[in-house]
C-alpha cells in the first residue's frame, strides 16, 4: 500500500523538476467538461493528456471549461500554443490525444482531420 | 452516465462554480441493508429558493448562456430508476445533494473510477479542498486534501507526478475497503 511517507519523497523530487521550469508560455490545453462533455467521455480523455504529459515529461497547463454549446461535439479539447491560434479539436478519442500531443503541443503541427473550430490570435 | 462517478465529477462541478471552498464527497455502501448513497456537500454561494424547488427540471438552470441543466436532472433520475431517493437542498451557506440506490438494482450503473473523478475535480480548482469519505459496511477510508497540501509545501497538487501519485494512492485504499471489488 501506498503511504504518504512515499508522498514526502515524490515531493523532495518534485520540487527539483520545478526549479527548473519557468512559468511563463506555457502551452495550454483546455477541456470541456460540462454535464454534455462527461457523459461524452471528457474524464478519460483528460486522464489521457494527464498520461502522455507524465509520459514525456512535458510542461503544460491543463484547464477545463464548462459547457460552450456544442454538445454533440463533446468530447472537445483545445489546444493554445503561446502565439498561436487557439484550436478547438471534437469528437475525440484516447487515440486522437496522443496524436494531438505529439503532432500540436509538442511539433506545433495541427491535427487539421480533427479540428473543428479556430479562434484567430 | 456510465458511472456514478461521472455524476458525482459532475455535481462537484457545480460547487467548483458555486465559489465553494470546501466540498464534501460521502460515499456509504451498507450491502447487508442493501443501500447506496453517495452525498455531495459544499459551502458554495447556493441555490435560490424559488430555483431550488425545482432544480432537477432539466429546463431549470442558474446559468445564463441557455435555459437547460442537465447534471441534477440526469442523477435524479439515475437514482428513482434504482428504487432510490433523491434530496437536495440548498441556502446561501451552500448545497447538499444526496442520492440514495438499491445497491444490487439491475439498473444501478457501477461506481465506476472515483480516483480519476477526484484527480478531475483537482485539477478543475486546486483551491478547493475536497473530503472524500468511503464507508463499505464496516470499512472506511477518507481522503483530505488539505491533509496532502500540508504534506506538499509549495509543491502544486496539481503537478502531474503528484496527481498520478494520488490516483494510485486513492485507487489501491478504495479497493482495500471494498475487498477488491470495483463496481
């Protein structure tokens, strides 16, 4: 079992990573989660981008948002990179997050099968 | 929802947005008298009392964008349809909502990732603290937040490696108590 003496030494850990890290421009991704966007699966599509940062070590931040109206979409993502459009991704699944991470975040090329709107900077 | 945890992530959510410091989870299975209720406090800004008597009807809402609300209606409903209950009050000092189910009715949707519903909640507003208790029959296990921002420092329990940490941590004690099973 897990004890939270464990928790101590991830945090003395932790705390090294953050000293490296500056908080500014990060990229952002946004998630919807309104009553539309959890019954779509929008928990586990936010545990999927929860993995792939863990996996490779990246620097984001990950925010959620309320219902914006386009339920049938749902599950929706956004992606903003600093300076760039904001893109909103839909219909999406475990899958399509870890190309999204790789292709968007992290090589800063759109996933343009899966986008379903643009907000211009 | 396939879940009793989606309803409860959803529900959250709605304290999260009612400016709510603290909330309160409270899972109680009592299988002998076969009985689950699952009841979701916190100490947001509340509901209006002429809102309130009608809450749970999906074209009753507080928001302002558009005229349904969907979260309250839809574990209502989850809960009549497993010959439960449904309560919910609510005044200016914040909200309660209590959803009682036969635990073994046909139609009761399994509980589902509590772990990953609480990691949701987390990560949605980092300033609340979230109590999360699990009683099953005799077994109790409790989760605080507060408890594990001591334990942090400045380190955010937000932070990935932490959040991971703590699904597992949750996980492993919710099976401990449920005797390894997870529905």
């Amino acid at each position: 079992m897990k004890s939270l003496e464990e928790l101590r030494e991830l945090r003395e850990k932790v705390e090294k990573d953050m000293e490296m890290r500056k908080e500014i421009n990060k990229p952002k991704i946004i998630i919807g989660m309104g009553t539309c966007g959890i019954a779509a699966g929008a928990r586990e599509i936010l545990k999927a981008v929860m993995e792939e940062i863990d996996k490779r070590d990246l620097d984001v931040e990950v925010t959620q948002t309320g219902c914006i109206g386009m339920c049938e979409k749902e599950p929706l993502m956004d992606v903003k990179l600093p300076g760039k459009d904001r893109i909103t991704y839909g219909n999406l699944t475990k899958e399509d997050v870890k190309r999204i991470i790789v292709n968007h975040v992290i090589n800063g090329n759109v996933v343009d099968e899966l986008v379903i709107a643009r907000l211009e900077e | 929802m396939k879940e009793l945890a989606l309803h409860i992530l959803d529900i959250a959510e709605n304290s999260v947005n009612a400016d709510a410091d603290n909330i309160l989870i409270d899972i109680k299975e009592d299988t002998k008298n076969n009985d689950l209720e699952i009841t979701i406090e916190d100490d947001g800004k509340g509901i209006k009392k002429d809102q309130l008597k009608d809450i749970t009807d999906p074209f009753v809402t507080s928001r302002k964008t558009r005229p349904v609300g969907l979260g309250l209606s839809l574990f209502k409903a989850a809960a009549k349809r497993c010959d439960g209950n449904f309560l919910i009050d609510s005044n200016q000092n914040g909200t309660i909502v209590k959803a009682e189910f036969k635990h073994d009715h046909i139609d009761r949707a399994p509980l589902g990732n509590i772990a990953q519903t609480i990691i949701s909640i987390l990560l949605w507003d980092s300033n609340v603290d979230l109590t999360y208790k699990h009683r099953y029959n005799t077994e109790q296990f409790i989760f605080e937040t507060q408890k594990i921002k001591e334990e942090l420092g400045n380190v955010k329990i937000t932070d990935s490696k932490i959040l991971n940490w703590l699904k597992e941590y949750i996980d492993e004690n919710v099976k401990e108590i449920r005797g390894g099973e997870f529905n």
